[in-house]
C-alpha cells in the first residue's frame, strides 16, 4: 500500500495555488459580479433586481473574506436545507485538524468549497436560482474559438461520410483514427476559462485547431493509450459503453462530442454517456443545459458565418444520436461534493457515490477530462512525479473500473512520469524565463494520458 503524501496547500509559495488564491480567484470572482449586474440591469423584473444586491454584497463579502484570508466556515443548518449536498463539505471540514483559511488550507477543497459559496449566494434568492453566473463567458468564449470550430466540422463530415461509405474498415485504420480523436478531445481541454484570468484569447485560438495540436505531439509525457484501445475493442460490441466524466462546455464539449461521433460512427461503441456537473463549476463546466445551448450556438449563423453545412451535419448528427439514446446526458450532486474520488466507492452513499460507482463498473472505459477531475482522481497530493498512476487513485486501481484519464496539467500533480523528466522540465521552463521551474506543470503545455484497468492485482 502506497504511503498518502500531504495534499498541495494553499500557503506553498512555491505551488501554482498560491497566486490561484491570491490573483486568479479574486478575478473570477469579480468578473462573476459583473455578469450578475449585467443580468440584473436587462431584466424588468423589480424583485430580481432587488435581488441582485443581496448577491453582489454576498459576493463583495467573500471576495473580502479570500483578500483578508479569513477562516473557512462550516455551512449552516438552514444552508445545507436549501441545498443538501453542502453537508458534504461540513463532514469534510470536521476532520481537519487545523482551522483552514482562505489562504492557507488545502487548495484541493478550499478550491470546490469556493464554488460551492459562490454558488450558495446565488441560489439563496428565489429569482435566481436557475442562474448560471458563468453562462455569458462559456458562450462568448465558444464564440470566439470560430476558427478552431471550423476546422474540426470540416474533419468530422468528411470522416463521417467515408465511414458510412464504407462497408468493412480495417481495425488498423480505426485505430489511427481514435488515436486523432482522442488528441482532439485531450488538446480541447488547454483552454479552460479558470485560466482565461491569465490568457488571452489570442493565445486561446493559438491552442485550437490541427496545427497546434501537431505542434504539442511531444508534449504528452506520460500515454496510456494503447491499453485503453486494447480494452476497447476487448468488449463486446452490444456492451460497448463510453463514460466520459466532463469537464469544461464550448470548446472541449465539441471536441468530446466529436470523439463521441466518430466512435459511434465508426460502430467502436454502442452508447456514450456524458456526466455532467449539476451547478456552475470552475467557471466553465459543463452542465445537461449546456447542450442545448451548444446546439442553439452553432446553428447562429451570425457567430458563425461559414461553413453551415459541415456545422449542421455536426449538429444534426449529435441529435440523431440523442434521439436514438445512444448518446446521453446525466449529471450528479457527487461531481460538485467536497469528495475526491476515492469516495466513487460502494461505501460512498451519501452523495452519490456508490451509485456511480455501480454503473461505471459496467462501462467499457471511463474517460476522465481535464484538470480539476485529474486532481480529484490523484487527490492532489505531493506524489512524487514516477508515482505510477494506479498507485495514486487509492481503491479506484482495484475497483474494476477502467478509467482513462485525459488531462492538460494546470496544476502541481502529476504522476507516471519516467524518470529522470521532471528534472528536464524544471530546467527547461527556468530556462524560458520562469522564476520557479516547478510550475511548468501548472502551464498548461504539456499533457497526460493515463490508464488504469481497475485491477492492478492482475495487471
Ligand atoms: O477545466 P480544468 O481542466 O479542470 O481546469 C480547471 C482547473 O485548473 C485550475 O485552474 C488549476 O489551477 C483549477 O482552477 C482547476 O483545477
Ligand atoms: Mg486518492
Ligand atoms: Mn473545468
């Protein structure tokens, strides 16, 4: 058994969750005051925007409360009432040891706790609790990824039309093609909005789009990949089910999608399944409601002047397959919870847990996107870097779950490194400028693909 390190921390100068807590959050936050003024000052309704002072004061407070780094308080009674799953931070606050603040606790929580308030503030007013106060910037984001968007309608019909031609394709050849999808859907996820604090979106279109993608080849340091194809095609074709637990909407949603098409298309899989998250999460999370308003963005021929055809065939397509539900869409309290995801365990039945952990059992593979789902996956804890990954996922590496986590590394951790790479890339980012060597992990420039069977006794 694997000794746990200490999780990242909060008051580690040297960690990439020192300038989140001081610089990042406080951005976040405050451009998620603007779009609630800017939401209250559209609207007619005299009680909403009566409303809206409650929340902004709620959000000027906490903004307040991070600057100050203030202590961590336990959600009260009448707050987990109104929204259950709150608990599961209270249960959480009760093991610590020490009392956490905003600028000293473990990042890990206090980050997922952050949302929760934000989240809280929001839905404590009656008029604004379908509110998605991170709405306007996934779409507007989405919106100006056109180019990026584009050029993968144009890939995805021609792909998707030759694979209907075609009577029998070689497994060689659908290979290859899962590798390009799956690098599509892993790239899709170097431009989350939690970052857009620090990029611009010059830089965000310099990160879409084949070019670049060919450019960051060498910039996946760990891959698994041929051992999730190995499973793939290892299960019968009536059973095949593709979990993806999402992460962010607008452009990483359409690159999902698209893996999604293609292995629908090419008949690698049965039924994919989206989990999404069931509030605004991180900024730009995907929620089910997010999918319409995916469908809505790419037939606006205002944002999206070119290439219609590709953009509906994309669109339509992704609709067929809702319709026949082997495509679906579901959400759970457990994404959003205090826990990481040790807790997707039989053990787990307060917040959704071991029923997730039931229905991943029979999935073919669980493909885990992103960064946030990476450091819930590892615990974001101080594992050295040639940690195999099974041996940083606890009990998921004997559940029997296969999981098959896609991740731009945003943040400290990171695990299945050979040896002797990190140290490169101390050297390297140093090299490029960088004060502290350490943080080119948290650059989003490079990448991992990691595999665990969910039997590491056999492996
Ligand atoms: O959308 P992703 O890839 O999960 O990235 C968001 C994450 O990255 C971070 O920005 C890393 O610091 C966190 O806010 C969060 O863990
Ligand atoms: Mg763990
Ligand atoms: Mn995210």
């Amino acid at each position: 058994m694997p000794q746990f390190p200490d999780v990242y921390s909060l008051n580690d100068p040297t960690s990439f969750a020192y300038s989140t807590a001081r610089s990042r959050w406080p951005k976040i936050i405050t451009q998620s005051k603007q779009d609630v003024l800017a939401h209250a000052r559209k609207s007619e309704d005299a009680e909403l925007k009566k409303q809206s002072e409650t929340i902004v004061e709620g959000i000027e407070l906490l903004l307040q409360e991070i600057e100050e780094g203030a202590s961590i308080r336990e959600f009260t009674k009448s707050e987990v009432a109104l929204i259950p799953s709150l608990q599961s931070y209270n249960d959480v606050l009760a093991t610590m040891k020490e009392k956490s603040t905003w600028l000293s606790g473990p990042w890990l929580f206090t980050e997922c706790y952050l949302y929760r308030v934000l989240d809280l503030i929001v839905k404590s007013q009656s008029k604004w609790v379908n509110f998605d106060i991170f709405e306007v910037l996934k779409r507007d984001t989405f919106k100006s990824s056109k180019f990026g968007i584009y050029e993968l309608a144009i890939r995805y019909k021609k792909l998707s039309e030759e694979l209907k031609k075609t009577a029998q394709v070689e497994i060689e050849k659908l290979r290859i093609l899962f590798e390009e999808f799956i690098d599509i859907s892993l790239w899709g996820n170097a431009t989350d909005l939690s970052l857009l604090a620090n990029a611009t979106l010059e830089d965000i279109q310099s990160r879409q789009g084949k070019e670049a993608r060919e450019k960051s080849a060498k910039n996946i340091i760990a891959n698994d990949l041929p051992e999730a194809w190995k499973r793939l095609v290892a299960v019968p074709f009536e059973e095949r089910r593709i979990d993806f637990v999402l992460d962010n909407a607008g452009f990483e949603f359409y690159t999902d999608l698209s893996l999604s098409l293609f292995l629908l298309d090419a008949k690698l899989v049965k039924t994919v399944v989206f989990h999404c998250k069931t509030r605004p999460w991180m900024v730009s999370d995907t929620m089910v409601k997010d999918y319409k308003l995916f469908l809505q963005d790419m037939r606006n021929t205002e944002w999206f002047p070119d290439h219609q055809e590709e953009l509906e065939y994309f669109a339509s397509s992704i609709e067929h397959y809702h319709d026949t539900e082997q495509f679906q869409l579901t959400d759970s309290e457990f994404w959003t919870s205090a826990l990481d995801y040790s807790c997707l365990s039989p053990h787990e039945i307060k917040y959704g847990g071991a029923e997730l952990y039931k229905y991943f059992q029979n999935s073919t593979v669980v493909i885990v996107k992103g960064d946030l789902n990476y450091r819930k996956l590892t615990g974001d804890r101080k594992w050295p870097k040639t940690t195999p990954f099974v041996d940083a996922i606890d009990q998921l590496a004997t559940s029997d779950i296969h999981i098959l986590a896609l991740r731009t590394c945003k943040a400290d951790v990171c695990v299945g490194l050979p040896e002797g790479l990190e140290e490169k890339l101390i050297a390297f980012w140093k090299q490029q400028g960088n004060e502290l060597g350490e943080l080119w992990c948290s650059s989003g420039k490079w990448a991992v693909i990691s595999y665990s069977a969910g039997n590491t006794s056999t492996k």
